[in-house]
C-alpha cells in the first residue's frame, strides 16, 4: 500500500464522518422535539367544576370547550383543542392532533361554556382574543384552572 494510497483512505474516511455529521444533529434536535406530554385536567369556578347541563346537549357535544393556544416559543399560535372526558365533572384530556401529546411549555387558554353554535354562557370573558388565563404545562403534571382567578 502505498503512502498516497494509505492519505486517500483516510480523507475518504474523514469525509465520511464529516458527512454523517448534520445527519447525527438532525437526529437528537427531533428527539428532542417529540418531547410531548398528555396532561389531564379540569376547569374550576371557585375550587368547584362549572355546572355544564348536559341534559339538552346534542349526542356527542360536551357543552364545554377547552382550547390551549401556544404562546412565546418557535411554534407560537399553535391550538390544541382539549379532550373532554367528563363534562359533569368539566375533566378534560390534552391528547393533541396525533395523539402522541402537546409540546410542555407556555399556553393561553380559552374556554367556552355553551353547546356548539349557541352563546357562551361565560360572556366570551374566555375567548381566543380575550382569555386571560396563562398556564405553563409540564410534563407529568395535572392542569387544574380555577377561572375565578382570571376574572
């Protein structure tokens, strides 16, 4: 083998490596972004849940809808609606739009009391454009919002 021969191989192999570089930092970046977590929670009124009549509610329709809006990061703007899984008892899940969770970080949430397509029976204190209520959600961690506070 010769001298040149033996410099070839290892430019060869230094390229090689320097090439799989972008691929092995492409690769911990999405793990890190598929950190996602499925949060439970409810929604209070004074330590109470809010009273939601689901006796006149249409098959299907929980009277109550939870939203969590991200705010302050690369993905700001991004809704995720909530999972309700107990109206009576106003329990929700935030499973997210594949099912694999939401991003932890900072949300506004906006709730609506009210069948769909009937008047919110909070006023719109909660809306998209008016919610005061600002959470942060961590991984393995409940989310209980008492909307007393937010008033």
């Amino acid at each position: 083998m010769t001298k040149a021969t033996v410099i070839l191989k290892h430019y060869l192999v230094l390229g090689i490596c320097f090439s799989l570089l972008p691929m092995i930092g492409c690769s911990s970046k999405s793990q890190v972004a598929e950190g996602r977590t499925k949060p439970r929670g409810r929604i209070l009124e004074n330590g109470l849940p809010i009273k939601v009549d689901t006796s006149k509610l249409p098959p299907g329709d929980p009277g109550l809808q939870v939203t969590f809006i991200r705010i302050g990061s690369v993905d700001a703007g991004a809704e995720y609606e909530a999972t309700i899984t107990d109206a009576a008892n106003c329990s929700f899940e935030l499973i997210g739009t594949d099912g694999k969770g939401i991003p932890p970080g900072e949300y506004r949430v906006a709730v609506t009391l009210a069948p769909h397509g009937s008047p919110d029976l909070l006023k719109g204190q909660f809306s998209r454009e008016k919610s005061k209520i600002q959470i942060e959600v961590k991984p393995g961690e409940d989310v209980v919002i008492d909307v007393a506070k937010y008033k």
